[in-house]
C-alpha cells in the first residue's frame, strides 16, 4: 500500500497534466489577437518548464518508492509537508532563475511572461518590461491587470504616448503634469488651461508664490506672475515672500529704484517693519540702490523706535561699515543717548 507521500506525489502528477493541458488550450487561444511567433515563443517556454517540473516529480516519485517503509500518523503528515514545501520551493527557485536568466539576455519580453503567467506577479512582469524599454506594453500591463493609472501614465509618457498619458493624468487630477504634456505637443492653449487651474488652486489655499511660479516658468507670462505677488503683498498673504520675490523679478535697477520708492508712498504703519525687512535685501544688490533703502529704513526705525526700542540694530545693516553707529545703538540700548537728532 502507498504512503501519503507517494500518493500526494501521484496526485501531483496527475493534476499537473490536467493544468499543463489546460495551458496549452489557452496559449493557443491566443493566436485570434496575438502573432504566431509569439504565441510560439510562449508555448516553447512552458513546454521546457513543464519538462523541467515534470522530471523533479519523476525523480522525487522514484526516490519515494525506493525509500524503506513509509511513516505513520503526525510523521507522514510531517512528511507530506516537507515534500510539498521542498517541490513548491524548487519550482518557485527554477522560475525565478528562468526569469533572470531571460533579463540577463535582454529578452525581456520572456522574462515579462515568467513573472507573469508562471509566478503569477503582474508588477514584476510590468516593471521588467518598463525596465526594458517595452513601454507600451509596460503600460498596458499596469494599466489592465494591476489598475495602476500612474504607473502607466509614467509608461505611455516615456513612449511619448502623450495623448493616452493625458488621459489618465486627467484622471488622476494630476493638472500641473497634464499641462506639460499639452506644452509637449505645443496645444498652449489647453496647455494654459491646465495651467490657470493649478495657479488657482494655489491662490485659494494661499500658496501666492507657487502661483507665481506657475505664470513665470510655466505659462511664461511674468507680468502675471508680478501682478498676483503684488496682491499677495497688498493683501498680506506671504506678504514679505511676495514682496521680496516681487522685487527680485525687476532685473532693471532704475525700474526697481522706482517700484521701491513707490509702494513705500502711503505705506500703512503695520505693514512698514515688514518692509524694512525687505529693503535690508535691496540695499545689498546694488550701490544705485543704496541711498532710497536707507532713507526709507530711517524713517521707518525712527517712527517706530519709541515702541520698539530694539529695532535700532535695523541700522547696521544699512551702515555696516560705520563703527560711530554701531557705538551710537550701544549707547541707545543703554539709555544713555539718543540716535535721532535734528
């Protein structure tokens, strides 16, 4: 009478011709939408797999049947286990071997199939094509057995698939990428579509200078790039961000000498240490631009000096070659002099 082993390997064998049969039905069902050399292709690398797995059973079956007297109770079932384990193990071991051995030749196509129809990873099969170039088919894989929209975008983009990249970008809401892709096939127009809606998003959530950004680099239409950091400033949204980002757009030194000078003209009172914040910036980028920074920070340290006491260190940076200064805020700060006199 058989053990268990030997029956569960005689079981295996029988199983497994029934599964190889049913393969070979389904590959050669795919001649109706595939190309004969492909299908051919696959027929032959299951075939040798299954040889493969055919002689480790054979060789495991007449181990078996050569072993002496067979175990009983929980020592059969612990046998049982073994076996199934070590077979599935070496089976397993064998596809992924079959697989790197596919990658190592560049055939990427056959390793694809490994991954895919003998190991049953979808993901492995999709990124061993993504790897190998195959972008299309990449993409279709992601797309169709694992539903992995960005994935495929990623794919169909790198096959320059734009239109189908699109889709599923618009899909994924990802508008900032889908206006890339329109400036790629040169439709500005829909390209600034996109555009305008991600500069908007960003001014409802406050992000004025992601906003900026997206008039300046992507839409390339700086004066509205200018005109949203200027009512970020206005409106006091990121407000010294938008002011200094909005100077530093100005490369004209005269022109930025005149926009300096007049948003400081009926300037309120609140929003003044924030701007001489912003002048202590300006001050350094370039000698024209010395003598207004430093009158508009005087006047501002000596309106709020008497609140503010501290705010006297504010003129070092506008002389900071002066020592009699530097030793006049020292004397201030101890309450022995005053720095503003007529």
């Amino acid at each position: 009478m058989m053990n268990n082993r030997q029956k569960f390997i005689d079981k295996f064998i029988k199983a497994f011709f029934i599964l190889v049969f049913l393969k070979i039905i389904g590959i050669l069902a795919q001649l109706f939408h595939q190309s004969f050399w492909s299908v051919l292709g696959t027929l032959v690398v299951f075939i040798v797999v299954a040889i493969i797995i055919l002689l480790v059973v054979v060789a495991l079956e007449d181990k078996e049947k050569n072993a002496n007297g067979g175990r009983k109770g929980s020592s059969a079932r612990g046998g049982n286990f073994y076996v199934e384990n070590s077979l599935f193990n070496r089976i397993l071991n064998h596809y992924e071997e079959l697989a790197r051995k596919y990658v190592d030749q560049k055939d990427y196509r056959k390793a694809a199939k490994v991954y895919m129809n003998l190991l049953q990873d979808n993901y492995r099969g999709a990124k061993t094509l993504e790897d190998g170039g195959l972008y299309n088919e990449a993409a279709a894989i992601y797309l169709k057995k694992l539903n992995n929209k960005s994935d495929a975008a990623v794919c169909y983009e790198k096959a320059k698939q734009y239109k189908k990249a699109i889709e599923l970008y618009k899909q994924l809401e990802q508008k900032e990428k889908v206006g890339d892709l329109y400036k790629e096939i040169n439709d500005i127009k829909s390209s600034h579509a996109y555009y305008q809606m991600v500069a908007d998003d960003y001014i409802t959530n406050n992000q004025i200078l992601k906003a900026s950004l997206i008039y300046r680099k992507k839409m390339e239409i700086p004066e509205e790039a200018q005109k949203i950091l200027l009512k970020g400033w206005e409106e006091n949204k990121d407000a010294f961000n938008c002011l200094n980002n909005y100077f530093a757009n100005i490369s004209d030194v005269n022109q930025l000498e005149n926009e300096i000078s007049e948003l400081y003209k009926n300037l309120p009172s609140d929003r003044k240490v924030t701007y001489l914040e912003a002048m202590k910036y300006e001050f350094k980028k370039d000698p024209k631009l010395e003598s207004v920074t430093r009158n508009i920070a005087y006047e501002i340290i000596a309106e709020k000096v008497n609140t503010r006491s501290d705010i006297v260190n504010e003129l070092k940076y506008f002389n900071p070659d002066d020592e009699v200064i530097l030793k006049d805020i020292s004397r201030f700060r101890t309450g022995k002099n005053k720095i503003f006199k007529n």
